[in-house]
C-alpha cells in the first residue's frame, strides 16, 4: 500500500513489500488436455504450486506442493494428468531434485525421483513420447559427467538412458529419445557439431563452430520433431544470432528465422521454464512455430505460419510483448504472459475455437500501473567507438535533471538487460533516482562483435563502457555526477567493486550483491562439471587460473587485491550456501575493510544461494539498499519501517 510523502511532485512512496514479496501468482501452464491449470502462488509463506480447473478462480484451487522451506521456481506436467513434477533445492545450494506429487492425493508427501549425493543435480526434464509414463532426467551422479536417465513417473524406477562420454560432450535426442546429434567442446574451445546414424550409433562431423562468439555454448539445439534436423543459433557469416536449421544427412545449413540488425535472445538459458523462451514451439508436434529476438523491446518473429492468426490474437491482449506461452495438445487454449515495464506477466486465456479470451490474474494486483515509472531504451557510443544499448528509468512526476542516479548493472556478464519489469528500477525510481541499465561489452543480444568485444577486458573496456555510461547521464542532464550510484548482482557485483577500486572517486554510493571480488579464486571454486565448460567463457574472456601468466593478470583485475583504494560507501549482500560464487568472495572483502578501519554493512543470509530467493530475505536486502542510497545519495526512503 503507498505510504503518505511529504513530496507533492513524486507519487507516493510504495512499500518495499509491494515490489518484493512473492508474486500473488506466476509461471501459469495449462494442462495436456486442457481442463486445469498449474501456477505458483503463496502458502506457507513460500512459492507453491497450485492447481485449479481451468474455469475455476484462486478460490477453488487446491494447493498441491507443500514447501515451507524454499519458494518453488519449475515444475512440470505429465502425460499422465495424475502426477506433476517439480524441481528444488536446499536453500539455494543449486542440487536440484526432481519430485512427483499425487494431483489425486495432494496431501500426500512428494516423492523425490532423483535421490543423489550432495554435489549432483538435476540439469533438465523432458517427456519421453516413446515411453508413455516416463521422462528423460539429465543429471550428474557422476560429479563430472551428465547423463540422460529414464525415469518411470508413478515407480520412481530409473534406468541410464545416455551415457555421457566426455565432460565436453553431449547428445541430442529426438522427440523419441533416440540419439540425433552430438555436440562436443574441443580443448581450445571449438564447437564442433555431429550427426548420429540412427542405427549404427556412428559419428559424422557436420560443423565446427568458434567458440569465444558462443561463450555459453551453443543455443538454442532443438532437435526436429522427425530427427533429420538440428535447429540452433548460429552467426553464420553475420554479426547477427539467427536461427539455422542443419540438416543431419547432407549437413546443409537453413536460416529459420532471421532479423537485419537483431539477434536472437538467449535469455531463457539463464532459466529455462522460467524466464521467456528463445523459441516457441508447438506442444502437439514439436515444431518450432515462433523466435524470439532482441531490440528496444523485445520482437516476435512467426515461423510457421500456420500460428499467425494465434499469435496476432494473443499480440492483441497486451501492449506490451509476449512473455511465456502454454498451449493443451489440441492447441486450441492457449495461456500466455506479457513482458511490459509497468504490467508485469498480466496472464490470459485464450480460446482459439470460440475466439474468446480473458485474463486469468496479475501477479502484482496493488500495483498501479500509472504510479509506475516508463522504461525507455536509449543508446550512445563507448569511448572507443562501440554502440551501447541501454534502458532509463526516471521518477515520474519531477524533472528528469540533476538527480541521483543508480547504474543497475546486470549479471553473467553473458546476459542482457530488457525492457520489461524491474523491480528494482521501479524501487528506486519511485525513491526519486534515475535507472540506467546499459548493456556493456560482453552482454548478449547485441551481436558478435559486442559479445568478443569482451574478451580480455574485465576490468579494462566492460568497465569504462559503465562509466562512459554515467557520462552520458550526465551530459544529458539527467544525472548528478556527485551523487552517482552502483548496483550489481554476481558479475554486477564484480562490476560495482571494480567501480570503487579501479575509479574510487566516481560513485558515491555502491552495493555488491553476490559478486566476485578474487577472480582466480571465484574459478576455482565453481563445481568441477562447469570448469568442463569454461574455454570459451572464464578461461577465454578472463584466463585460466592454473596459468601462472594468466593467474597474475587476474590477480591486477580482482578488486580484493585493490581494496586499499575503497573509499565509498559500500553494502555487500551474500547467499552462505552460493555454489557460483562462494561466501569467501564476500567474507574477504569485507574483512579487508573492516580490518583497515572501514565501515562497511554485510548482510549474510544463511539459507541463501546465488541470489535471495525467500520473501523475508529479499525484504530485508531491499531495505537495506533503500536506506545506503538515501544516505549516500540523498533518495527517499521509508522511514516507517
């Protein structure tokens, strides 16, 4: 609920609990055959999974997972319209197991599927068509290898499936669970692309990729629904990700979808099931019927047209862009979400036999959308030249000069800021502040160039692109350079560091959000199976850690190792039980300070991972950020709590 200001030109100040609390409901999925519908929702002050039919309200829903200890994120229909699958963990620690619940006994406790050592975990989960009560389960029982298992859904029964055979490999099934293609990751980080015989087993090389404009490997692969295909994203001889499909028996490469100037967003790779998808593709056959791509606001392109009336109906239910999307087999409901800035994930149900639709909920309810702050894409030049995308956000109701201005600066740093909903840019623009999100050198979406761009320069180009950043506020006029602010979570938080030892006079206020503060050390405590895959992101972006020459120019670009020059004001946020970034890269920072006298808030949360993920968690980050950028930068703040 707002809260009275004193302030009559900016809005009232909206409660931190009304950004940050659980959504009141999210990640909707329709059922096979169309009658109900699965969502998270609240209960037992964490994320569950509900279940309603698909004409019912919230009030009739049956709450069918019964987690009081972590919020659920993913969860899965089945075939069989008895069981629902979801994925969790212990307090962030990211050893995802795979559970079964009894929709016809939802009291009953879920059953894990996949009980395994601490240290492995569940990678994916997809139904197996050639084996009706069954899914094919990824996960690492071997630490460094990743094996396809089939699982029995009502047994628990398991049975290998796919043998990995090297760390650096994988293989590509089809829509049956038959092998299609491999993918292999040469030592030096080459791509290289193989077709399986279906029946010898035998290997024929079909492409070879560079590995350094693929730093989180090749994405997506979708296997076509008859296994004569293989459909990625490919650069091809562009600057641009588009999607192509390769033809296994003659090896032949199609374009599927592309767009002039714009690359396919890989996004969802950072959450798949979560996060909207690179592709859409059809849940009766598997075909891919739509591509998502990158821009001021995110596009939709059509693929197969026989989707186009569906979509131009969905496209008509919100201003803003389609977000996720679940259809029933017969692909005539269909449950969509939209990406807006102001309206997050609004959800619908549309009926594509009568032409009817309505909308189902709005995960945020007491939100107003008019006392939200617009999202605008802005672009201008880094120092050497490079186009620099980013979003602004700016408080609504005051001038747009001279005001206090946090740069929000994303994770990855193989990743992307978006226009769509920020809690935190919505936070602090409605304390009064300016948002800038800027796409460095490194982010994904932008093209080729701007990925490699990124190579060898932590610390180096990737931060004077943020710095050309406030520049630029500042000569537009929006930002106060003495009261410039930094954020970041993961390589964010990296980010913020470096912002207070590589330039200590720039930022008069930083928050490191489970960042990296040791590089070398940061690499080598990441699980053994991701340093398997690490040629073409750490090791080629920033170095390998066993190499002495290398560990030592990590060493010049590890803000531990400049902590002398800190002089901002400075908030750490930390997960105890991070696998990514461990809590030493926080401790060591913080112990460096405190050991030379300085101040600095540390918020260590026990049962945390990469990332505060439980309610009272995130509420208490949030007000601790809220009241650092009030001090130090002069924002509101909400003094009654």
């Amino acid at each position: 609920m707002p809260i009275a200001t004193t302030n009559s030109s900016l809005p009232a100040l909206i409660e931190i609990e009304d950004f940050f609390a659980d959504p009141h409901f999210s990640s909707p999925s329709i059922s096979p055959d169309g009658t109900r519908l699965a969502y998270l929702a609240p209960k037992y002050g964490r994320r569950n999974v509900w279940v309603r039919g698909i004409h019912e309200d919230h009030d009739d829903a049956v709450c069918v997972t019964h987690d009081s200890r972590r919020g659920i994120s993913m969860f899965h229909w089945t075939e069989d319209s008895r069981w629902l699958l979801y994925l969790q963990d212990t307090d962030g620690n990211e050893d995802w197991h795979l559970y079964r619940v009894d929709l016809e006994a939802p009291d009953t406790p879920a059953v894990d599927l996949t009980p395994m050592a601490p240290g492995s975990r569940v990678f994916g989960v997809e139904p197996m068509r050639a084996s009706p009560g069954s899914v094919l389960v990824w996960m690492n029982e071997r630490p460094m290898f990743v094996d396809t298992f089939r699982v029995d859904v009502a047994t628990g029964k398991r049975d290998l499936h796919v043998e990995q055979s090297d760390p650096g490999s994988a293989v590509l099934l089809d829509r049956n669970g038959s092998a299609a293609f491999q993918t292999f990751e040469t030592e030096d980080g080459t791509l290289e692309i193989s077709s399986v015989d279906p029946n010898t087993g035998d290997r024929r090389l079909l492409r070879r990729l560079g590995g350094g404009e693929y730093p989180l490997g090749i994405y997506p692969q979708i296997v076509t629904p008859d296994g004569s295909g293989l459909v990625i994203g490919s650069y091809q001889d562009s600057d641009d990700l588009r999607l192509v499909r390769i033809d296994r028996d003659t090896g032949e490469e199609t374009v599927v979808c592309a767009v002039d100037g714009h690359s396919l967003c890989t996004i969802e790779l950072h959450a798949p099931g979560v996060l909207p998808p690179t592709v859409f593709t059809s849940r009766r056959t598997g075909e891919v019927i739509a591509a998502r791509f990158v821009g001021d606001r995110p596009r939709i392109e059509i693929v197969d047209p026989r989707y186009a009336e569906v979509f131009a109906r969905l496209d008509s239910l919100s201003d803003g862009v389609l977000g996720t999307l679940s259809s029933d087999e017969a692909e005539q409901r269909w449950v969509a979400t939209f990406v807006h800035d102001r309206e997050p994930a609004v959800t619908w149900l549309y009926d594509h036999s009568s032409g009817e639709s309505r909308e189902l909920f709005r995960p945020f309810p007491h939100l107003d959308p008019a006392t939200l702050a617009p999202m605008e894409a802005v672009e201008f030049p880094a120092r050497d030249g490079l186009p620099l995308h980013a979003f602004l956000t700016l408080p609504v109701g005051i001038e747009p000069r001279n005001l206090p201005t946090v740069l929000l600066v994303h994770g990855g740093p193989w990743a992307h800021d978006s226009w769509g909903y920020s809690p935190e840019a919505q936070l602090l623009a409605n304390r009064g502040y300016a948002v800038l999100q800027v796409n460095f050198r490194g982010s994904t979406g932008y093209g080729r160039r701007h990925v490699t761009s990124a190579i060898g320069e932590f610390a180096g180009a990737m931060h004077h692109d943020l710095i050309d950043a406030t520049d630029w506020a500042v000569a537009q006029g929006y930002a106060d350079p003495n009261r410039i602010g930094i954020f970041g979570g993961s390589y964010g938080g990296y980010a913020a560091l470096v912002g207070v030892t590589v330039t200590p006079g720039h930022f008069a206020a930083a928050v490191d959000y489970v960042g990296i503060s040791d590089l070398a050390n940061f690499l080598r405590s990441v699980p053994p199976f991701a340093r398997a895959r690490a040629a073409n992101n750490w090791y080629r972006y920033v170095g390998n850690p066993d190499d002495p020459t290398q560990a030592a120019d990590m060493a010049a670009r590890s803000p531990i190792n400049m902590v002398e020059k800190i002089r901002t004001p400075l908030l750490v946020a930390q997960g105890a039980n991070d696998a990514r970034v461990v809590q030493a890269e926080s401790d060591n920072i913080v112990e460096s300070l405190r050991d030379r006298g300085i101040s600095v808030e540390y918020l260590l949360a026990a049962d945390e991972g990469h990332g505060f993920a439980n309610p009272e968690n995130r509420l208490r980050l949030y007000h601790a950020v809220e009241r650092h950028f009030a001090d130090h930068l002069g924002g509101r703040c909400d003094t009654s709590q």
